[in-house]
C-alpha cells in the first residue's frame, strides 16, 4: 500500500470529481482487493463495516479522519443496536498515515477539509463479500443496507 500511495503517477491519474467520491479498482496483493479512493473536500462514507474482510488504508494526499467503534457487534440478526458511553475512537490520518483493521471494524471515514481532495488507498482480504451501512442517532446504530460487490463494482 505505501508504494501505491506513493505512486504519483497513479494518484494523479485517479478522476477527482468536486460532488462525489471517486474511486478505481486496482489488483491487491496475494488476492486482496484494493481501491484507490478520491474524496472531494466535505465527504464521507457513513457509518459502515466490510463483514468478513480484514482490512487496512492509508491516506496518499490530504488528511482523513476515521471515527469508529471500539465494541463487537453481533455480525447477523440485528437491526438496532444500543452502544455504550466509551465506544467512540476519534484518529486523524495525515498524508503517509493508514490504519489496519478486523473483521466486523464499524466506522466512517471523513475528508473535513474546506477546500483540499484527499485520495487514499484502500485493501480488504478477502474481497469484499458484502459492506454493511448503517445510521447513528446518539447511541443507536440501525443496519440501514447491505451491499453487495455488484452494487459497486
């Protein structure tokens, strides 16, 4: 991933749109999937999981913020789900910063900046089975979708 994120040919090369995040499928390592993602200046994921997949990202340009949940959540058969006071985790991702992750790893990814893309790469093995989105209101967090590899691909 960091010799990607390094690749300055390749993150220019990446389509910015000002709306919308862009993104481009690139072939990951011993079967991962890997993206390259840009993200206009105010956007973000919401709150979401990639089920079975591990993971990992690391910021090329700009700075993201990452707001998770430090809890396990049960991984089928629920649609709301009350969280505890202490599970928020709060981490800023400058140019050259990245982050691993588990299985089941809630979270939502965020480009806060006013003015200024910011273009990550991203990893999952396996391929990404499915993403899980989900809404918070306070402590409650309801699975809204599932999505499947067809809806982004």
């Amino acid at each position: 991933m960091r010799r990607t994120a390094a690749d300055a040919e390749l993150i220019a090369s990446l389509p910015l749109d000002p709306e919308g995040r862009t993104w481009v499928r690139l072939d990951g390592p011993g079967g991962s999937e890997a993206w390259l993602i840009g993200w206009p200046p105010g956007t973000g994921t919401g709150w979401h999981d990639h089920a079975d997949s591990v993971g990992a990202f690391l910021t090329a340009s700009g700075e993201l913020k990452e707001n998770s949940l430090a809890a396990r959540l049960p991984t089928d058969g629920w649609k709301t789900l009350e969280l505890t006071d202490d599970v928020d985790r709060e981490r800023r991702l400058p140019s050259g910063q990245g982050r691993a992750f588990g299985r089941h790893h809630v979270h939502e990814v965020l480009n806060e900046s006013l003015d200024r893309h910011a273009v990550s790469v991203h990893a999952y093995y396996p391929p990404l089975p499915q993403i899980r989105r989900y809404s918070r209101s306070g402590s409650i967090l309801r699975l809204e979708q599932v999505e499947r590899p067809e809806d982004w691909q």
